[in-house]
C-alpha cells in the first residue's frame, strides 16, 4: 500500500515522543495558518504515554480543539468514559473540547449523536485524527460486521456520527465518527503497541475486508495517507 506507512519503534516511550512531536508539529502549523487546529484522539488502553507526551509540548494549546473518534456514552465520571481519561493526561486548561458525552442522565445516546453531529459539523476539516485497532479489526466505534459500517465506512456519507447501541466492546452505547468524517483531515494515524496487535494489523492487510476488519477501510482508503506507529 503506497500510501501506508508502518514505522517502527525500539519501545513505547520512544513512540510517545516520535508520535507527540509529530502531531505537535501538525497542530502548530494548522494553529498558524487557520488560527485554530483540531486534534481527535481514540480512548482505550494505548494512548495514555503518548497523550502525557503531547500534553508536555510547548503549543499555543489556547488555539487547539480536542475530541474523540469516539466516546463510550456514560457520565464523565465513569471510569468507563474516555473523556475523563483526555481530560486527566491530555487535556490542558486553555485548549477547547468538544465532548461527546451524555450531557444529562437524561439524555438519550440518539440526542447526544445529534449534539455531536452539529459540533463535528463546524469543522472544515480535522487537522490530526489517531485511531486505535481492536484484537478484533475494529477501529473507532465501527465494528466488524456491524449493521452501522454501511453508513459508517461510506466515505461520501454526510453522517459525521453514528450511535452504536450494541457495542460488543463494552460499555455497548457509544458515538462513533463515521469514515468519512475520520478521513477529513491532514493528518491520519493508528497508533498501535504490542506483538499480537501487530499479528492483528498483518492478517488485516492479508484478509482485506473492511467487513470483517473496519480498520481496513482505513488502509485501503487514498484520500488521506495513514501513517501507522508501532511498538513492541
Ligand atoms: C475504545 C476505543 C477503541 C480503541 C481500541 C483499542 O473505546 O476502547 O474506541 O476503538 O481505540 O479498542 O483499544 P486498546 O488501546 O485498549 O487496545
């Protein structure tokens, strides 16, 4: 795939940096240019030794945006919440969020997708955007063989974001961005550690269904580069 790039890391804290550094630089110039940047991060277990890297640069913070490719729709104070885990090793003060986070109990996982929808909707275009990968292919909240990668991986579609009900990732409610909204920016990453991963991400690219392995989609697509970060 001429337009993926696999880099190789002697260990996960070297990742962190080379990772961190990039981005950095990303956000620093689209801050430069447009006056603002926007930065989408994924939640689960990988990410917190990069968020700590990136959040100890020196960046006009006060003009960077962040999100999520996607949330798992439970109160910020859930252990759960990947908002809470942003807000504690990313997050600074002066930097903007855009929470997809139920903002009541009341709130129903179809009205925060709408919230959702209409803030992501404000964006021209993301300037960084870092996937994880599941053991099982899954990427963001889009899910193998789920009903929601119709919609989901249309590159062309409108939808921006998706309500996952059935998660089979716990918790099951969930806001995920779609593909077409995830390949809307200038820089495309999947950040991933660890020798099964790597197991996983050569069998994605053996198999080659984005069916089975949504993450595929993202190797496969050309409108953006993917530039895939990798440790042991
Ligand atoms: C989540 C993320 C999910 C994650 C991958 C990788 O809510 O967990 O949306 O897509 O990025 O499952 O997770 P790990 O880093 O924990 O392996």
């Amino acid at each position: 795939m001429k337009h993926v790039e696999f880099l190789t890391f002697d260990n996960r804290d070297a990742l962190s940096e080379a990772l961190a550094d990039s981005v950095a630089d990303t956000l620093q110039s689209g801050a430069k240019e447009n006056g603002a940047a926007s930065l989408i991060v994924s939640g689960g277990s990988t990410p917190k030794p990069f968020f700590q890297a990136l959040k100890a640069k020196p960046l006009a913070w006060d003009k960077v945006t962040v999100s999520l490719a996607d949330e798992r729709f439970v109160d910020v104070s859930s252990d759960d919440s990947t908002e809470k885990l942003v807000r504690e090793f990313l997050l600074h003060d002066d930097a903007n969020y855009v929470s997809m986070a139920p903002i009541s109990a009341d709130e129903t996982l179809d009205e925060g997708c709408v919230r959702a929808e209409a803030a992501f909707q404000k964006f021209p275009m993301f300037d960084t955007v870092i996937l994880g990968m599941g053991e099982d292919g899954h990427t963001a909240s889009l899910f193998p063989h789920h009903p929601a990668l119709v919609e989901g991986l249309k590159l062309d579609s409108q939808r921006l974001c998706l309500p996952i009900t059935d998660s089979p990732k716990p918790p099951p409610e969930r806001i995920t961005l779609t593909a077409a909204a995830i390949t809307n920016c200038r820089q495309l990453i999947l950040h991933i550690t660890g020798d099964s991963k790597r197991d996983v991400y050569d069998n994605v690219l053996t198999v080659a269904d984005a069916q089975q392995h949504p993450i595929y989609a993202f190797i496969e697509q050309t409108r953006i580069p993917l530039t895939v970060y990798w440790a042991a």
